[in-house]
C-alpha cells in the first residue's frame, strides 16, 4: 500500500476571504501577533501497491491532482509519498 | 428546437429549466440523466442548471465535469452546438475548461439569495441576439461562489474576443463596485467561450420568464438562443 498526503493551496495571487476571516477571528481571540492565515485542504490518498513502483505511482498522483483534487489555475498542490501498512 | 436539460445528483434548478424551455418557451425539452453517455438525437442545445451537483464537494462543478455526459457535451460543443451553464452549470463548464475562468467564494463569504442588475454586453452572440443594445436586465443570483476570477492573461484575452457577455451593473447600467455583488473580476455574470456557443452565467434567467414569478426578463436570453437556432 501507498500512502499520498496531498495539500491544496490557493495560489498567494488568489484571495482567499475564508482565511482572512477566520485569522481575523483569531486576532479577536487575543493572538495579536498573527499575521496572515491561508486555508486549504489536506487529503490522504491510499494506492493498491501490486505492479505499481514508487516512481509510477508519484506520476499517477502528480495526474489526479492536476486534473481533478486542484484545480491549477487558482491553487497549487503539494504531495508526499510513502509506502504504508495497509489501513 | 430540441433542448437536453443535464440532471446530476444535487442538481436543483433542473425542473425551472424543464419549466421555462417547455411549458413558457413551448420548445421540446428533454431530462438528462449525467449518467448517460450521449445526448438524445437532435439535441440542439444542452442547459448545464442550477443545483449543488455532488454537494459542491472538492470545488463547485469539480466532480460534476467527470461524469459521463460530459463527453457527449464536450462533442456537441465541439461540432457547434450550444451549450448553456446556469450558476452551478456555469461552475461545471468552467471546472471543464469549457469557457475560461472560475468561480471563487463570494467576496463577502455570504450566499447571495437576491435580485440584480446585469448589462448586456453584446448583442451579436447566441444568447443575446434578443437584447436591445446595452439592455439592463433585473435576474435573480443565489449562490455561494460567483465571484468569478482568471489570470491577467486570459482577461485580456476574454476583452479581446468580446467574451464578456454579462456583467453586474446598477438599475441605471453603471457597472461598479458597489453594483457587484460577489467580487467578480470586472463585474463579469457571464461568459462565452471563444467560439461564442457556450455560455456560463451566475444569474439564473429561468427564475424569471413569466410574469406570475415575478419577472420575463429572462425570456430575452431564451428568446435569443430560439433565434440563433433557428436562423442556424
């Protein structure tokens, strides 16, 4: 088994009210000192490992992020890649 | 004229459509279930509507684009034929790169349930052939994320070829900043592709297209499309 963590961002060009809001909040709460916050996602992805190598299948996540969990005219996506006992 | 009404789990705005294509418009529309690989034979023009389509998870539209009929809408848009994406339909064509762009959270992070004003911006398009010149239009939004957004780049492009069709104005006609109700870049409600046969637009024309719901400004976006259709 292979074990992807996936986080989305949007890209800094891209507003992102959601994260102004809620570190506005926080500043609310007392927690002067912060500066910026930006929201994303985080997703963990599980691969079947048979005939699959490291290699292919960073090549096979690389493709569904690009193509269906971020959507590259707004965010950016960075991921991780390890084998992993089965769940 | 034969239209395709597509229906994802979620969708919600697909009866309205239903409503004012056939019953007000008296075209023969049909249902689509996303599941099906081709459109019904004839289909002249294919209506993305309104809804939440997969609960909006992921991104608005994301999940939606990946269905089957996507391809059969891809080829229709392909060969010519019209292609219509209201709100949540707009979110899905942009999601299949159909027409530029996409659409973010509203500025103020508000679902926006209300009237507005939107400028026709051309009328020599498929969709607003019906318009008078400059015509304001009172339509209804209700939506999350509208506030639509791309690279400079593809702006400048988008100015280029006249793609802008719609934007948010005040009663008057004035596009401003307050007369924008999402954020939208440039105030823009709706876009075409740049063959000019799809449309995406936030505000929903089938809400208003008789006078007993409160408004027929709607029927002119219908009205031109019969008109581009039948002078094909």
């Amino acid at each position: 088994m292979y074990l992807a963590k996936i986080h989305v961002t949007l890209k800094p060009s891209v507003l992102d009210p959601q994260g102004v809001a809620v570190g506005a909040a926080l500043r609310h709460m007392g927690y002067k000192e912060v500066a910026g916050l930006r929201q994303g996602k985080y997703l963990e992805l599980r691969l079947e490992d048979k005939g699959l190598t490291l290699e292919k299948a960073k090549a096979r996540v690389e493709q569904m992020c690009a193509k269906l969990l971020a959507n590259t005219q707004i965010e950016r996506y960075e991921f991780s890649l390890k084998k992993a006992p089965k769940a | 004229m034969r239209f395709a009404v597509l229906e994802f789990p979620g969708s919600n705005c697909d009866h309205d459509c239903m409503h004012a294509l056939g019953t007000v418009m008296r075209q023969k529309a049909e249902l689509v279930w996303h599941e099906r690989d081709r459109l019904p034979a004839g289909t002249d023009c294919v209506v993305v509507p309104g809804g939440f389509s997969y609960g909006d998870y992921l991104r608005c539209g994301a999940v939606a684009r990946f269905s089957p009929v996507m391809k059969a809408v891809f080829e229709h848009a392909r060969r010519g034929g019209l292609v219509w994406g209201i709100c949540n339909g707009f979110q899905i064509l942009a999601e299949s790169h159909l027409v530029p762009g996409v659409l973010l959270r509203n500025k103020h992070l508000r679902f926006l349930c209300q009237d507005v004003y939107v400028r026709v911006e051309r009328r020599d398009s498929a969709f607003t052939s019906a318009a008078r010149e400059g015509q304001v239009l009172r339509l209804p939004i209700a939506h999350g994320e509208g506030n639509y957004f791309c690279e400079p780049d593809t702006l400048k492009r988008l100015q280029d070829h006249r793609q802008i069709v719609l934007r948010y104005c005040d009663a008057g006609g004035e596009a401003s900043e307050e007369s924008n109700p999402n954020g939208a870049l440039e105030n823009i409600a709706g876009v075409l592709n740049a063959q000019g046969n799809v449309l995406g637009m936030m505000p929903h024309p089938e809400r208003v297209s008789e006078a007993i719901l409160g408004g027929t400004d709607g029927r002119v976006l219908f009205e031109s499309a019969l008109q581009a259709l039948t002078t094909r």
